[in-house]
C-alpha cells in the first residue's frame, strides 16, 4: 500500500540484532539514505519512490536549516521555524515506499550490504497499527540496502585542543543554540548583582567566539546585534560592559570571499565594538579563561590569557566515525582525513553501491549546504533515470556566498558559475541576504515562520528568555 512502510524482520540474529531487509520481493531495489540534513531530506524531497523503496535512516528526526541558526541564540529567528520533521517531507513520499527510522547508523557492512543502526523507534508517517514494530527502543539491527546513499555531515572539530570539550559550546546543531542563550542570560543576571569594576563582572559580561569563518563571524554579529539592539534599552549599563571577542588563526576571517568583501566585513565588526583577534589561535581552555597565542612576526608569539563568560566554538568540522571507521576497512582506495573520497558520480571509491554526498564526501568542494543539495539533485536525477553507471559526471554551480555581519550588514558574492552577477556588502546587500535565504528555505512552513519572526523583530524586541 503506497507510502506505508511494512519492515519484515529477514532473519533474527538474537533478540537485540534483527537484520531487516525492507520491503520484500515487490521487484524494486532498496536505498537506504544516511542523515535527514541538506544531502539526506534533498535526496529524500527528490529520489522517485515508485521506482525504489526508501529508507531514511537517521537519529535527528527533523531537517535544519543551518543558514539561518546563528540567528536563533539571540532570538532574532526562533528555533522552531528553522527545523522541519522528517515526517513533512516522508507523507509527501505518496507513490511508493518510503520508511524512516529514528536511529544512529553505527557501522556500515560493505561486504554484506547493510547498514548496523542503534537506538531507534521506527516511525510510520501514516500509524499503521496492524503492522507492530518489529523493533524496539534501543535495539540494534542491520538495515539491508541495494544502494546506499551516505549523507551524515561532519561534526565539530576541536583539534583535540583541551578543555574545548568541557567548557566551550558548538553551534552546530539545533539543540546548541539554547544552550548558549541560557549561559548567556545566567552570566547576564550574575554579573548584575556585582559591583560596576569587579573582575568576575567583566569575566561573565565577555563572549569569546572562536573561528572567524563564517559560523562565527554570522554568531558574533547576532550576539552584538542583541547587546545594541535590545538589552542596551533593559540594562544599559551591563550592555556597554559586555564585550565580544572574534578570535581568527589567520590573517583574515571569512577567507572564501575576496579581499575587499573581507577587509569590509573586518570594518563593519570592529565599528560595531567586536574585538577581532588575528593571527590568534587558541592553544588550550580552562573553565574560566582560555589561552592564545597571536603571531607578531615568523618567529615571535605573543602569549595572552582571555577570561570569558561564554565560549562558543567554531573552528570547522570533521568526520564522523561511521566514516573514519569505514575509510581505515578500504585504506587503498580511501586515505583522506577530511571524509569519504568520491568519483566523479558520487560513488564512494572502492565500493560499487555506496554514494557520499555533503559533508561527509570529499569531492574537491568546499562543504557547503549548496554543494550538498546539488550532489543530492544530482544523484535522485541519476536514480530516477536508472542511470547508476552510465550517467554524465556531476558538475557543480557555484551560486556564490553570503554572510550576515550584525548591525543589519552583510556581504555577497552571488554568482551564476564563473559568471559575476553582484558584489557588494552593506544594508542593500542585507536585504539580498534575506530575499536569497527565504527562497532556499526547503518548506513552506518554515518561511512563513521565518518571515513572520523578522516582522516581529521590527515591532517588539527579541524573545530573549531561558
Ligand atoms: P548535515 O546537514 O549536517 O546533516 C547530517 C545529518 O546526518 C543530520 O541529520 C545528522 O543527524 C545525521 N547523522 C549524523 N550521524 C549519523 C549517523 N551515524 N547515522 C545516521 N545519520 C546521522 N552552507 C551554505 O551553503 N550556506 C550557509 O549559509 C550555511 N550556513 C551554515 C551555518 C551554520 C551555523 C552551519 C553549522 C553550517 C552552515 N552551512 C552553510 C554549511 C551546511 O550546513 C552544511 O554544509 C550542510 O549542512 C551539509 O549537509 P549534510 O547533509 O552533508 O550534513
Ligand atoms: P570554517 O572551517 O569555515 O572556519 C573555521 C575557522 O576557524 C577558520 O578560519 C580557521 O582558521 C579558524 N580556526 C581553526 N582553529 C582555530 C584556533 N585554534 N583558534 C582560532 N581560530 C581557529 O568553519 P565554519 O565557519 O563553521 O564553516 C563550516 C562550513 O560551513 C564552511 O564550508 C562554510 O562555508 C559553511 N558555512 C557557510 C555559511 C555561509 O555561507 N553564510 C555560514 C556558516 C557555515
């Protein structure tokens, strides 16, 4: 019945281990796809389920629109209307198969074909309740696949510097963003009670942001925009005293963009009273300061302690272990430390029926949600015209790159290929920057909400609470 997944256990290895081939012996093959972010939902938006039966499998049961989350700390966009359930894009899968699993893919088995996935309860969009779950919470079982489509991202990179892990915050993943809001209004209603000049005041009104790629410049300029927008009218003296620092290893932040775009971006937060440190790099992190080293010349450091109050950590990615785990069983054709190396259609090297797109694939582009959506395009389009192995090679349009700056700012390259359509930074292009990111929001839902968090934001203040 169409749409309505109906898992048949195959063969139980013991109570806890099922191996599960989906939908038996009804003639079509099985993809089994790996994340619901950028390259997993876009795949899942546009792979034909009357051709395939489908399998989503993944522990985070909504898309997120990644764009668009570091507005979300300060309240400028709420968390809610960037994050869409699984379930939206499956009940729209109507003309075949389409299954997910709430679960972690914790091993893929190349020379059996499946998938091992921890943790899970298998959801049906439709509630079929004459087909009980085959498994329970927090069992494991191997998913059977014909094809599998690898899209699990990249996880924070800490560069195993210590104390990152215990006293700093990600912004990565929906889950972080009122997480630093919190230690943000904590540190706020602390500092309040202590005396104007007290050091431990200074140390929590102080927000270091480490990365000055474009996480953490877009973050920076959200965490200023509500100190100057918002909290300077309820508490005007903490805000003069809070204190942002944009800490970067390099001698420029957002370094995808060209040098006059950057040296504007650099102006833009220093007048807005971030500090930017420049050829920084942060070396090692206590719970109440961290260290870092700037560079005065090739053979001179300079060594400085920063007290802060909230740390947020955004210096880029790196694999997951499923994908390390799986690069170290196929080393010859395998070997590169940024994810799964791919050929030219996406096929994961040294397998003949697993694929990697986004994050977790290295195809010589940079990981962006652009590239991801475009390999997923790709794929589906490959898929659906029974083409595995004989289509053209994927090639990628580069629509170019933005970046919000705070104080209504922002920077864009837009492109169309190698073809220059607009370069600018500055309240027009801030417009741009919001017309272009509604139009790449994946939902309708979602856009709405989004459009109506920023007619919000020009009547009330932002929803700043713990
Ligand atoms: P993700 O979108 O990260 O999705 C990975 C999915 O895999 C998730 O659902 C995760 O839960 C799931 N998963 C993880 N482990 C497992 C497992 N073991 N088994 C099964 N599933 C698993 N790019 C742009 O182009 N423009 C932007 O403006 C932009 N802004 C960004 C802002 C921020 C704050 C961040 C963090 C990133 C931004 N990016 C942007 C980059 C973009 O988000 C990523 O390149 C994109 O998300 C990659 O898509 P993906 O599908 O590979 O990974
Ligand atoms: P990134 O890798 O782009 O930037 C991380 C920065 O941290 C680098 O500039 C690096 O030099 C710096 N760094 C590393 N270690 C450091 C240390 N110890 N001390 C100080 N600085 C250190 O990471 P990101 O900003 O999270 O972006 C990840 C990906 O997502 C990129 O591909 C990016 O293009 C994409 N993205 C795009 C947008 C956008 O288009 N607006 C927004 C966010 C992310």
């Amino acid at each position: 019945s169409s749409g309505i997944s109906s898992f048949k256990t195959a063969a139980k290895k013991s109570t806890t281990q099922a191996t599960l081939s989906s939908y038996s012996n009804n003639g079509k093959k099985n993809v089994v796809i790996l994340g619901s972010g950028w390259g997993g939902i876009s795949f899942l938006q546009h792979i034909d389920e009357s051709k395939y039966n489908v399998t989503l499998i993944s522990p985070r049961p909504h898309f997120l629109f990644t764009p668009l989350l570091p507005s979300t700390p300060v309240g400028t966009v709420d968390e809610k209307s960037i994050i869409e359930p699984v379930v939206n894009f499956a009940v729209k899968k109507t003309k075949g198969n389409v299954s997910y699993y709430e679960a972690q893919a914790t091993k893929i088995n190349h020379l059996d074909n499946t998938v091992t996935i921890k943790s899970f309860s298998h959801v049906n969009p439709f509630g079929d309740s004459k087909n009980p779950e085959s498994i329970k919470k927090n069992d494991s079982a191997d998913i059977k696949y014909d094809y599998l489509i690898s899209a699990v991202g990249a996880e924070p990179n800490t560069f195993g510097i210590p104390g990152v892990q215990e006293h700093g915050m990600f912004l990565k993943e929906i889950e972080h963003s009122p997480k630093i809001r919190k230690q943000f209004i904590e540190n706020i209603e602390r500092a309040n009670l202590l005396p104007k000049g007290d050091p431990e005041r200074k140390r929590l009104l102080t927000l270091v942001v480490v990365g000055g790629g474009p996480t953490g410049v877009e973050t920076a300029g959200e965490l200023q925009d509500y100190v100057d927008q918002d909290l300077k009218k309820y508490l005007p003296s903490i805000a003069e005293e809070v204190q942002i620092h944009l800490i970067e290893a390099l001698p420029v932040i957002l370094n995808m963009f060209e040098s006059k775009l950057t040296s504007y971006a650099q102006k833009v937060l220093e007048q807005t009273s971030i500090k930017l440190h420049l050829k920084t790099a942060v070396s090692e992190v206590k719970e109440k300061h961290l260290i870092a080293k700037t560079k005065i010349s090739d053979t001179e450091t300079k060594t400085e302690e920063i007290p802060y109050g909230t740390l947020i950590w955004a210096t880029g990615n790196k694999p997951r272990s499923i994908v390390t785990d799986l690069i170290k069983e196929i080393p010859e054709q395998q070997g590169s430390r940024r994810g799964l190396l791919v050929d030219e259609h996406l096929k994961v090297k040294g397998l003949n029926n697993v694929y990697a797109i986004g994050d977790n694939a290295v195809a010589g582009l940079a990981p962006t949600a652009q590239v991801a959506h475009q390999e997923a395009e790709y794929l589906t389009k490959v898929f659906n015209k029974n083409q595995v192995g004989s289509a053209k090679p994927f090639k990628y349009l580069h629509y170019g790159a933005l970046a919000y700056l705070g104080a209504e700012k922002a920077i864009a390259n837009i492109t169309y290929g190698k073809r220059q359509l607009y370069t600018g930074g500055g309240l027009i292009t801030f417009y741009i920057w919001r017309v272009l990111y509604l139009s790449m929001i994946i939902s309708w839902r979602s856009r709405f909400k989004v459009m109506s968090d920023w007619f919000k934001l020009a009547l009330f203040k932002r929803d700043f609470f713990k």
